[in-house]
C-alpha cells in the first residue's frame, strides 16, 4: 500500500494517475505473461459426474475456430475453450458463442480479474484468446 500525507489536491491526483499507470503496466505484463505459458494439453479420460448448469458465454464480435475464452476450476490453471465457429453436422456454426462450461468455472476478464462464470453479465469484457495465446478484447 501507498500512504501519502498531504492536504493538497493535486499532489493526490498526480499519485492517482501515477498509480493508474502502473496498474495498466503490471496487467499488460501479466497478460503477456499468461500469453508466454500456454502450452497444448491432452485429455487423457472423461470420466461422467452427471449433469448440471452450464453457461454459454454469447460475444458482440464473431470468434475465428481457433479463438475462444480462457476458463477453468483455478485461476492458476486455465484453458482455452473454443468459440462454436467450427461447422458441424448437428448445428449451425455459431462463431459468437463460447459452450464455457459449468456454472463454479472462472471466465478471465481484460483486466486479468476472474469472474464464476454464473457472475458474467451483459457488457463484461471478457479476454478472448487464440490457442496460440494472442489477446483479443470482447464483450
């Protein structure tokens, strides 16, 4: 934390963007960073836990198939889950939906915050990612 003893407003205002600076810098660099450990996973089994809520996450822009929403159980420990753009035989592509999964599965926001998925509201910026971990801003 900061303590700054003063009675003068400008002096205040001036940590304030001081601050505000800084803050920007250190999520940019923790998104850069989230972006340098992506790394491919494969699943080794599927084991059924029976059914519950699930949340479809719907975006103002469209997702490429190989673009989708970071989300997991652990804000430590995310992956990518894609976007519907890819056609299959059952439904029509929907390249603006993101399947995200249960409603307790954190979705990470542009300011390198989580939300429970269940929490997501309309306007929320949601940090859309390729699989290869470019950053792409959503909503």
């Amino acid at each position: 934390g900061v303590v700054l003893q003063t009675d003068r407003v400008a002096e205040i205002a001036k940590l304030r963007s001081v601050s505000e600076r800084e803050l920007s810098k250190a999520k940019t660099e923790e998104v850069a960073e989230m972006r340098q450990q992506c790394v491919t996973a494969s699943v080794t089994r599927v084991v059924p836990v029976g059914s519950g809520d699930r949340v479809c996450v719907d975006t103002c822009s469209m997702l490429a198939e190989n673009e989708g929403l970071f989300v997991g159980s652990s804000s430590q420990r995310m992956f990518v889950v894609l976007s519907e753009a890819a056609q299959v035989e059952y439904v029509p592509s929907r390249p603006f939906r993101v399947n995200a999964g249960p409603v307790h599965a954190y979705c990470m926001g542009t300011d390198g915050k989580t939300k429970y998925l269940a929490e997501l509201q309309s306007g929320d910026e949601v940090l859309a990612v390729t699989v290869e971990g470019g950053r792409l801003t959503n909503t």
